[in-house]
C-alpha cells in the first residue's frame, strides 16, 4: 500500500472502529440487560450478535485477511440491527424486518461472492464468468433464506411443545413470503453491484487462505 492510501485509509478505520465499538457496547448493554431482568431472548441474540461483530478481526488475526474497514462496518451493522429488531424494533416497527432481511441477505450473498471469486483466482483451471457468479449469488441467498424460515418454523414447534421461548420466530405465511422477498432484494444489489467492490476482499481472501499468486509452484 503507498504512503498516499495509507493516509487515505486511517480515517476511514478510525471511523469504523468507533462505529464498531459503539454497536458493541450496545450490544454487551443488550446482553447485561437481558441478566438483569431474565430475558433469554436478549442475552442469546445479544451474545451471538457480539460474537460476529469480532469475525473481522479474527479473520485477519487468525488468517492475515484484513478485510476493508467499511466491510466490518456491514458484517456488524447487519447482526446489531437484528438484535434491535429482536430486543424491540420489531414490534413497534414493521419495515424493521424487512431492513434486516435485505441486510442480512446481503451480507450472505456477499460472502458467496468473495468464497467463489476467491476460488477462481486460486485455479488457473478454474474460469468462473460474471454472469454465472450473478446467478450463484442469488441462487444461494435463495437457498439460505429457505433454510433460515424452515429453522424459524422448527423452533416455533420446539416453543410449542416446550413452552420455551426462542430467539426466532416466524409470524405467518405473509410474513414468510416477505421475508424471502427482500432476501432477494439484497442478493440483487450485491449480485448487480458486489463483482465491482468486492473483488479486492476475495483477493486478500485467496492470499490469506493460499498464499500470494507469485508463491504457488
């Protein structure tokens, strides 16, 4: 990286480490909070959603990936939207949920672009075109949405015949429906625009995963 980018990305990773901790100390307050009065449901989104918000960094810990500060900005926006949603915005809001869906599909279709484009770049004898990765972006963000509302409807059955109450739940066939609607919507915008942004992310994850092109035999 020159000396030029370099300066030109410390206020963009300030920016996002703020932004980050912020949403984790909202996050941890979400998880004290359901302690304190005995809400399960918010101590388990509240400590899953925390868990994610640290993937970034165990990426490049773990893997030597530093991903870009405003892609750490979109992994943990996704996960603490959801636990607001889950905590209380859900009810009182009712375009909450389809925000998160849509941001949470794109954050999937994301991933399925990086792995793929990622395994493209690491076999010379592998040549994947941009409009099949269209079609395999949507395709898994479809496929991942059908077992994330078959998993809602599980743990409605296991509520039911447990009386447990479970971080999930679904709210009927038209709440379905839309949920898988804008599923698709977030799998558009990253299948239309993600092939632009996130080629460099798929690089850095071929290089952190495989070792640097110049370096295989």
């Amino acid at each position: 990286m020159s000396v030029r980018s370099a300066l030109r990305a410390r206020p963009s990773l300030r920016t996002q480490r703020r932004l980050t901790r912020l949403m984790q100390a909202l996050l941890v307050a979400i998880v004290v909070y359901g302690a304190a009065f005995g809400q399960p449901k918010a101590i388990t989104n509240g400590g899953l959603g925390l868990f994610v918000t640290f993937v970034p960094a165990l990426l490049e810990r773990n893997y030597d990936i530093p991903l870009d500060p405003w892609l750490g900005v979109w992994i943990t926006s996704a996960v603490f939207l959801h636990t607001l949603g889950s905590a209380w915005f859900y009810a009182q809001i009712g375009w909450w949920d389809h925000l998160t869906h849509a941001l949470s599909a794109s954050l999937v279709a994301g991933a399925g672009y990086t792995t793929l484009r990622a395994v493209d770049l690491h076999s010379d004898r592998i040549r994947i075109p941009p409009r099949f990765a269209f079609v395999f972006i949507f395709v898994v963000v479809l496929a991942f949405g059908v077992v994330w509302e078959l998993f809602e409807f599980a743990l409605d059955i296991v509520a039911d015949e447990t009386g447990v109450s479970m971080p999930l739940a679904q709210h009927g066939l038209d709440d379905t429906v839309l949920d898988l609607m804008y599923n698709s919507v977030g799998a558009l915008i990253v299948a239309t625009f993600g092939q632009a942004h996130l080629s460099g992310v798929a690089e850095r994850v071929r290089e952190g995963l495989y070792g640097a092109l110049d370096e295989r035999s």
